[in-house]
C-alpha cells in the first residue's frame, strides 16, 4: 500500500481494510455486495485476520461499516486453535 493514514493499532488498519473491502463492493445490488465483501474476505484473509474481525464485531463492530457488519454471517469463521 502506497499511502499509509497512519494507523495506531493493527486493529486499525484491519477496520480500513475491511471498510475498503465494503466500498470496492457498494455499488452493486445489497444482495451482491454482502455477498462479495464476505466472499473477498474468505478468499483473500487468512484466519488470523478473519478471527480478529469476528473479535472487533463482538465488541460491537465500532468503526465498521453496515455493509461489513451485514456480509459478516457469512464470513467463514476460523477454528480455534488448540491451546490458545
């Protein structure tokens, strides 16, 4: 990424990321839209990132755009590991 806005935290960026995600996507039919944004984000996020973005939605999703917090069910949820 070329121009970095500074964020303060991984979260952060994890919330830009995930509300660029939202944007690429919300032209198209709501329907579609949720359905691209969870699909881009199972294909291209690794569990790691997928279980931090279900972390941030259990808080409350504060920072989140609606089309993220809609497409969300529909993100493929990481196992827990064992022993974490």
């Amino acid at each position: 990424m070329s121009h970095d806005p500074g964020f303060k935290s991984g979260e952060e960026k994890l919330i830009y990321m995930a509300n660029q995600i939202a944007d690429t996507f919300q032209a198209m039919q709501p329907h579609d839209a949720v359905n691209e944004t969870a699909d881009h984000i199972n294909k291209f996020w690794e569990p790691r990132m997928r279980r931090h973005l279900f972390e941030i939605i259990e808080r409350g999703g504060q920072g989140l755009k609606p089309l993220v917090l809609e497409a969300a069910p529909k993100v493929k949820r990481p196992r827990e590991e064992a022993g974490v």
